[in-house]
C-alpha cells in the first residue's frame, strides 16, 4: 500500500478528533499552503504503511513531497525556523 501521490505537494494522515490534526492544518492553511488529507481513522492497513514509512502510528503524520518529516511539532518548527515553505516550494524535478 502506498497512499502518497505527487498531486499535492503536502499530504496529512489524521483523525477527526485529534487536536494535533487541527493544529497542523490550521498552521497550513495560514500559511497558504494547500495539502491534501486522508483520514486514517479505523485503517490499520494505512496505520502499518505509516509505520513502515515514517516509524509512527500516531496522527498527524505529515508528508512533503513525499518525504515524512513528522506531526504538528516538527511541522511547527520547520515553520518557526523558516524552512517549511522552502521545502514545500522546492523544485521536485
């Protein structure tokens, strides 16, 4: 299984009600970055993958381009330190 596509260059794995969710997508949104999000609520087949993929089970689980850099606290500081928007924009060809 491999939920990843280069259709949106930030992909968020999460669940309704997790706060680190909202936090994540919020911070996103006022960025201005565009993302896509799957719900891994109840797919212990997605929750495996992202074990395999990213070394955690837990939401969120944020991708960009494809590459796993974590939940909302690695996400919060790769915005603080400047570089989120870098990577999101970086030239993936």
């Amino acid at each position: 299984m491999n939920p990843y596509s280069e259709q949106h260059p930030v992909k968020i794995f999460t669940t309704p009600l997790c706060g680190f969710c909202h936090m994540a997508k919020r911070l996103l949104m006022s960025r201005g970055i565009g993302f896509e999000e799957v719900n891994a609520s109840g797919q212990s087949d997605l929750r495996d993958w992202l074990l395999k993929t990213s070394g955690q089970r837990t939401v969120p689980q944020v991708f960009i381009h494809g590459q796993s850099i974590g939940g909302f606290t690695e996400l919060n500081a790769l915005d603080r330190a400047g570089e989120l928007m870098k990577m999101v924009h970086a030239d993936q060809s």
